[in-house]
C-alpha cells in the first residue's frame, strides 16, 4: 500500500512539473559513502548508544533538467552496520537501506553554463534492513536489540550539489544527499527502554549522467 501510494505521488509530480521544466532528460548513476546521526536509548541498562555505522552508498536518477528549475526521481541504496554501544560493551549487525523518492532540483545559473550549482528538496519512503544474526546473548538485552527484519519509513530529502558539463551528452555530479526518518523501531528494538525522534543520513555522492 505504502508504495502503491508513493508510486502515484511520483507520477503526479512529474505530470505536474514537466510542463514547468524544459525539456532535457538525464540519467545517472555513482556513488559514494553514508553517515548517520546516532541516538541514545535509555533504559534498565543504561545510556545506550544506538548508531549506524559509516558506510558506502549508491544513487540513480532519471529527470529532466530546466534552465533554472529541474527534477529527478531516484533511488539510493547504503550498507550501514547498526550497533549498540555502552561503556566497555558493544554488538553490531550488518544493515542496509534503500530508497525511492522524487526531488526538485533549483539552479544557480541557466542550463546553457558548463557548471551549475543546485540545491534539491523532496521526499519518498526508505526501507531499513537488519541482514545479520547474533552469535551470542547481546548485551543490553533488557533495553534494546538489533533485528534482522525490515521496516519502511516516510522520508524528508535534502541536499547542495554542483554537476559540471564533461562532454557533449555526459555530466559530472557531485553532490550532499541528506535523508531524514522517524527511527525504524521495529529493526533498532526498544525492549524496556525509550528510543524516538529522527535519524538523518548525510551521503556524499558523485556520478555520471547521460543527458539527451
């Protein structure tokens, strides 16, 4: 239902906004590295540090670009392992996530400049997976866990970037993805603690387009 809902959402955006940009479409794909925001889970153990680990990500995007007013719908996929932390004591599980979502693009100059800076807001859904098992009784069992389950989450985006012209149909992007969601409670588990609020990711990303 969730991306049923999501699905169509994009469609009427692009239906909405095509008319408003002009008229080149891209395609692009790169890469690049994730960082999360960490938060504290409070409970029968302590003060428990509950974090994703830095990781590597992946982007791709199909769009259209305008002279001053662009937008994209795109995917992005990071591999972040989640851990728990307090005092001398520690356990991690390997994680990913992945996303879809659609983001309007605002330039600082016209589209006929060789190097564009931009600046994108938008907003999709992102799924959280926990891929690992514990090989053992994990501490802080009485406060939190890590799962190895998945949970879909509303998601915010934001981000700063500059794509610069590398031939006659070809773009260099280098970019600052920011993704923000409420905490995926169902894979980083409060047991008999309290964990809420936001994650945000901050994913430098750079990457090739193809533009016609």
């Amino acid at each position: 239902m969730i991306i049923r809902n999501w699905s169509l959402m994009v469609l009427a955006f692009v239906l909405c906004a095509a008319p408003a940009m002009a008229q080149k479409w891209e395609v692009g794909a790169g890469g690049g590295a994730s960082f999360y925001t960490s938060k504290t889970v409070s409970g029968p153990d302590g003060q428990v540090n509950a974090k994703f680990k830095p990781g590597a990500g992946f982007t791709a995007y199909m769009g259209q670009i305008g002279d001053r007013v662009g937008g994209e719908v795109r995917y992005t996929m990071m591999f972040n392992s989640m851990e728990l932390s307090g005092g001398s004591a520690s356990t991690s599980m390997s994680g990913r996530s992945q996303s879809i979502g659609y983001n309007l693009l605002i330039y600082t100059n016209g589209k006929d400049s060789k190097t564009r800076g931009y600046v994108l807001a938008g907003g999709g859904i992102k799924q959280y997976t926990g891929t690992g098992n514990y090989t053992g009784l994990p501490p802080f069992i009485r406060t939190a866990v890590l799962t190895n389950t998945s949970e879909w989450k509303p998601m915010v985006t934001t981000g700063v970037g500059v794509r610069v012209k590398a031939g006659e149909n070809s773009h260099f992007r280098a970019e600052l993805l920011v993704q923000g969601t409420e905490t995926p409670t169902q894979v980083i588990t409060p047991v008999m603690g309290s964990l809420g609020g936001w994650y945000f990711s901050f994913a430098p990303m750079f990457s090739l387009s193809y533009v016609w």
